[in-house]
C-alpha cells in the first residue's frame, strides 16, 4: 500500500503554516515537515486582500514542495475569526414504532432534524458533537439504539461558521491550486496534537490561547461536550503596551516579544557587585526611526496586571458550564502566553485547577526538521484528518507502546 499524503495548513495572523505528513499502512502517521511564511492579505481573521493571501499561500506550497520534494494539492485548513459561533441544540422526533424499538435509522433522524432546526441561513456547521440522547424524558442516554420509546430527543453541541467566510475562505485557497478536504476549528486541532485518549476520558479543558481569540474546548468521556470563544488574545497585550507607553502598535508587538516572564523583579536600591538591578534592565524597541529603551519591570508589571484580568474573565466563563469541574486531568494551556514564566502558576491560583503547558505528543518526525511549538495547530490537522481517514472503531496513534507510556505517565502524575 503507497502512504497516503495529508496537509494541514493554518492561517495564523501572523504566519501560514504548512504541515505535511504521510499515512502508512499501519494507519501511522509520519511528519514530513513544517514550513511557514509571513501572513499576507488577512487582518484580525478575516480576508483583506484575497490576492495578496492567495500569492502567500502559493508561496508556502512551493517552499514546502521544493524542500520536502512532496506535494499535497488537498489540505486541511483553520478558520479563525469572529465568524464562529458555538452553542447547544436540541430536537426530538416521534419513534415509528416504540414496541420495536429505537433503530439506528431513527437517530440519523433526530441528528439530521437537530441540525436543520438548529442553523441559521447564513451559517455552516463545521463540527456537531453529541452530549447525550433521552428517550421520554428520560436522560442521560449514550445510545439509544435498542430502547424502546415513544420520542427520542438528541442534544448537540455545534460550531458553526458564516457561509460566506467559509466560501471565500475556500475559494482563495482554490485560485491558490488547492483542493479543501475540509476547515477545522483551530482548537480543534490543536487538541489533537497535545491531549492523550485518557486526557480526553478522564475529562479535560483545554484553553488555546491564539492572537486574536481564546478558545476552550471541553471534553468528557472521550469527547467534545462544550466550546466556546473568548475575544481576547495577545493582541491586545501588544495593543496595550502601545497605549501604555505611547508607541507604534509594531513596536508593542517588540516589546511583548522579549517578555520572557511575568514574575515582576525585585527592585533593590543598591548595585549587586556592579550591576543593574534587574527591573531596571531595559527593553529596546525600533520603528522606524524612533528608539526607545523601556525598563523590563514595567512591561512585565503591565502585562501581568492585563493577564490577571483575562484569567478573572475566563474563570467566570468556565463557572457557566458543568464540564469544568469534571475536568480530572486538570487544564491544558497552549499559545505563546502559557510559555510566560509564572503563567501557568498565575492560572493555576486564578481557576483553582490543575494547569500544564500542551506539548505536542506522540509524534514521528522527519529527521530532517525540529518542531516548534507554533508548529502545534498544523500538526493537530494532520492528526484531525487522519483520524477522519481511519476505518470506524480504530484509533489513531504512534504506537502501542508509546500509548501505553503515556497512560502509564497520566497515572503517576495524578497520584505521585
């Protein structure tokens, strides 16, 4: 059997990036590379200048073709922006014959009428995940199939997408000699790439903290019971710093790029055998031709102080859904602020939970390339489009071996 070729493509606000890997015949997937290019022609998640994406785009294929020598002409892509909207639906449908029994025929039923009932004209589903069935009233329900009943009830969970971003979307990617085999949401996908099958078992929350947005998806039993989105980013840390201080929004972007921890140094009066105390320390920015030195104390001090506030926010959010308390294997963070140091420990503190830092998993690399973390979403693709491949009933993974490891690991942790 010839492998399969898969590719992932997200299109950050900052950067495209490709992922292409190889499925073989033991459904294991191989990551052949990662190649990324500066972002062109989208601003805040939505499409400002179709053509300059679209050369951005054809760019990133080629430097992906000429230095992997594969080309992959059907990819996998995000979608960003506040063009996604998540909520709970529900619908029942009488049952033909409640003395025979619930059919597998009845609950395709109820899911199709969940659906239609629940979309609004100008919307696509991009992912519709299940929470539970009843039959007459009764709760609770994983399959129904086989119960008798007289109405049977289904509650989903859909993310949706507006049609017309999703179509221009798809056909910027089409004049750039792409074939979509489908748009994933980017948490989505970034789940795929850093939680474990017992992560997801024994109920987590993962929190993807991207440019733009923040997205949390919640899972319980092996599957997605809860998304939603939070229009906060660290664009706005950079915007912040920029008001603050009163510089050119790219030399906010400067600044926020050298923070290297939000744990504030101590400020001493006196020189340490010669040397600056560290809050003093200062931070260089360029625009242009302005150049200014900012002491390191005051950023962080901002920065937290904006952190804290985005925590407090999230909390509350978190306090809505009951999926957060089941959440046994604690919080999973991933973006460029749950690197901070002290952030991870500042959440822990804020929603009284668990937290660690989402690092990809179970992966077989090239030896030609390194991973890094802002590679995450686009390998989460490939494993997302690789588990849609997979025959029903098997599950997609390294090895064995490894998956037993890493089971083995959870449990340690949880307990030692």
């Amino acid at each position: 059997m010839r492998p399969q070729l898969i590719a992932g493509l997200e299109l950050g606000s900052r950067h495209f990036t490709v992922a292409i890997g190889e499925v073989d015949e033991r459904h294991q997937l191989i990551v052949r590379g990662v190649e990324s290019v500066p972002a062109r022609g989208v601003e805040r998640g939505v499409l400002s200048d179709p053509v300059e994406c679209v050369d951005a785009v054809a760019r990133l294929m080629r430097q992906a073709e000429q230095s992997l020598s594969l080309r992959a002409p059907k990819v996998l892509a995000t979608l960003h922006g506040n063009q996604i909207k998540s909520y709970n639906a529900s619908a029942s449908i009488p049952v033909p014959d409640p003395t025979t029994g619930i059919s597998s025929r009845d609950v395709d039923r109820v899911l199709t009428t969940c659906r239609t009932l629940s979309l609004d004209y100008d919307r696509q589903i991009l992912h519709a995940f299940e929470r539970g069935f009843a039959v007459d009233g009764q709760s609770g329900i994983k399959d129904p199939v086989g119960l008798s009943g007289a109405k049977l009830t289904v509650e989903l969970h859909l993310v949706t997408a507006l049609n017309l971003a999703a179509q221009n979307l798809t056909r910027v990617l089409n004049r750039a000699g792409l074939e979509v085999e489908g748009l994933v949401l980017p948490g989505l996908a970034t789940a795929e790439a850093v939680l474990s099958d017992l992560d997801r078992d024994i109920g987590v929350t993962l929190i993807r903290i991207g440019d733009l947005q923040t997205e949390v998806l919640l899972f319980t039993e092996g599957e997605v019971r809860e998304t939603f989105l939070i229009p906060w980013g660290t664009d706005q840390l950079a915007e912040n710093l920029s008001r603050i201080f009163k510089l050119p929004r790219v030399a906010g972007d400067q600044l926020l790029d050298q923070v290297r921890t939000l744990e504030e140094p101590s400020v001493r009066p006196e020189f340490v055998e010669g040397r600056t105390p560290q809050a003093d320390i200062p931070l260089r920015v360029k625009a242009g031709s302005l150049v200014r030195t900012i002491p390191q104390g005051q950023v962080v001090h901002s920065v937290g102080l904006k952190a804290k506030e985005f925590l407090t926010r999230l909390k509350r959010c978190l306090d809505e859904t009951p999926y957060f308390r089941e959440s046994a294997a604690g919080v999973v963070m991933v973006g460029s602020l749950a690197r901070l140091e002290g952030f991870l420990e500042m959440a822990e503190g804020q929603l009284n939970m668990p937290v660690r830092l989402g690092n990809v998993r179970e992966i077989q690399l090239d030896s030609k390339f390194t991973l890094s973390a802002s590679h995450t979403t686009a390998i989460g693709l490939l494993r997302w489009g690789l588990r849609r491949r997979l025959p029903a009933g098997t599950k997609p993974s390294g090895s064995a071996w490894l998956g037993w490891l890493d089971r083995t690991r959870h449990l340690l942790e949880e307990y030692f």
